[in-house]
C-alpha cells in the first residue's frame, strides 16, 4: 500500500468530497463564472429590452387605440371649425375633442421645416377620442364622415392600420429576443453536460474511491450541483450587474430612454438570468447521475 493512501483515506474520511471531487481540476470549469457572466447578460439585456418594447407600445396602443387625428388646412373657416368642434362631442362614441396648439404642431414638425418655420402657416390638428367599446370603429367611421362634410380636404388620421403594423414589428422582436434566450439557455445546456462529463471522467479513479467509502450516488450529485451551482450565481450575479450598468449608461447617454426604465424592465433584467443557474444545476444533477451509473 503506497505511503500516501492512509492519508488520503484520512481526508476522505474527515470531508471526502472537498478533497477528492473538485471539479476546477477541469480548465474548462474555470472558465464557467465568465461563461455564465456572458450568458447572462446577454439575456437580461435581451428581457429587460423586451419588456422596455412591450411597455412603450402598450402605452402607445392605450393613447392611440380609441382617437383620430383631424389635419385641417391653414386656410380653413373658423366659423365652420367652431360648428365642427361644438357638433363633434355630440355624436356617438366620441369621448372628448381636444385642438392641438400651434406650438406643438411646431414641435411635431421639429427639424423637418427650415428656421422660417413660424412665418409658415400651419395646420389646425384636432384630437378626437373615442370611448373604448366594440362599436369604436362603426363611431370612427361616422365621425370621419362627418368631418368630410364640412372640410372635404380634411386629412383623417386613423391610428389602426400603424397600430397593426408596430404590432406585427414589436412582436417580432419579442420573439427574436426569446429565440436568443432559448439558444443562450441550451448554449448553457451544452457547457454544463461538457463540463460535468469532462470533470468527472477525468475523476473516475477517485469516484470509484468514494464509492467504495461509502459516498452515495446522492451526496456525490448534490456536491457537483453546489460546485456547478455556486459558480453560475457568481456568474449570474456579475453578468446581471454588467448589464445593470449598461442600462444606466444608456439612460444617461439617451435621457428618454430614463423615462421607459420601469420597475418591470428592472425586474426582468435581475431574474430573467436566473433560468442559467437553475438550468445549470440541473443539468449537472442529470449528467451527473448517468455518468454515475455507468462509472460506479
């Protein structure tokens, strides 16, 4: 018997598995905190961004799902204006009706018009909106109509159609963005099994040891899964923190895009990452159980 294995069954018997199982004997263990970190932000940059999307166009689709948007020429009569905008509240469906200031129709234009802007004659906008029932776009119809008669010029500006489409356009980038969570996610899948397989083929003499020690099929998984585990919370925890920064970084290059940072964006960026983690450890609970089977 060589003169070392006393001591190493002394070891084994006082904390077999800190001694003898340890996976960073693995190069590419080592590598899985930075793996992780990478993964992760990818992926709470990808959620926060989705749920950014999602909130910018429901609040748009609420603010512009029930009205229409009246253009009117320079040119038009005010007398007429007046009987349209005192006729307009009275029909069916229509909530409110609310003319738009010269100076934000100025700021609509922003830099779209030369500096001479204000020696131009501009529209008369007029913001129509309509009480949210089924019947909404019967009562659209109507109103439109009716706009006609007075101002056959009128341009009648119904939000739908450009509703459908950002629609289809933000739905879309929501899925793009959950294709690239999954594949980060069986990217992380893969990484896992290489690395449980990797370690513990490369540990099989010592496995049969602590087989033979009395170290069960349990205690030897939940060791790897707490190494495994432990290593992509660090790796979740540095990856959500980089992407964090980025976010705050962004804001303050863009000061707008501070006003969409919602507690939902927030909280998407800090648990969305979590699936790598518990993905991780379990599949080294899985790997970790059929190489088991096989090596002892």
């Amino acid at each position: 018997m060589p003169k070392s294995l006393p001591r190493q069954l002394k070891a084994f018997s006082a904390n077999p598995l800190t001694y003898a199982l340890n996976l960073k004997s693995s190069g590419i263990f080592r590598l899985l905190v930075i793996t992780t970190a990478l993964l992760g932000g990818v992926i709470a940059l990808g959620g926060a961004s989705a749920a950014m999307l999602q909130g910018l166009y429901g609040n748009w689709q609420l603010s512009r799902s029930h009205s229409l948007t009246v253009y009117l020429p320079p040119e038009a009569d005010t007398t007429k204006l007046t009987q349209l905008a005192d006729s307009l509240p009275t029909l069916q469906g229509v909530a409110s009706v609310n003319p738009v200031s010269q100076q934000q129709v100025q700021a609509w234009l922003g830099g779209s018009v030369s500096g001479t802007a204000l020696n131009l004659p501009l529209p008369t906008v007029l913001e129509v909106a309509f009480t949210a029932v089924p019947e909404t776009p019967a009562h659209m119809s109507t109103v439109s109509e009716h706009i006609r008669q007075s101002f056959p010029m009128a341009e009648i500006d119904d939000h739908q159609p450009l509703l459908q489409q950002v629609s289809g356009a933000v739905r879309g980038l929501q899925i793009a963005m959950l294709g690239l969570g999954v594949a980060m996610l069986a990217l992380m899948t893969l990484l896992i099994t290489l690395t449980t397989r990797t370690g513990l083929h490369a540990q099989s003499s010592t496995l049969h040891l602590l087989v033979q020690l009395g170290a069960t099929d349990g205690l030897l998984t939940r060791s790897v899964c707490t190494q495994v585990g432990l290593r992509t919370l660090a790796g979740y925890a540095l990856g959500t923190g980089s992407a964090a920064l980025i976010l705050l970084g962004a804001s303050l290059i863009l000061p707008t895009l501070g006003n969409h940072l919602s507690t939902a964006v927030w909280a998407t960026l800090a648990f969305s990452p979590l699936l790598l983690p518990a993905i991780a450890t379990l599949t080294a609970a899985l790997t970790t159980r059929k190489i088991l089977l096989h090596l002892t």
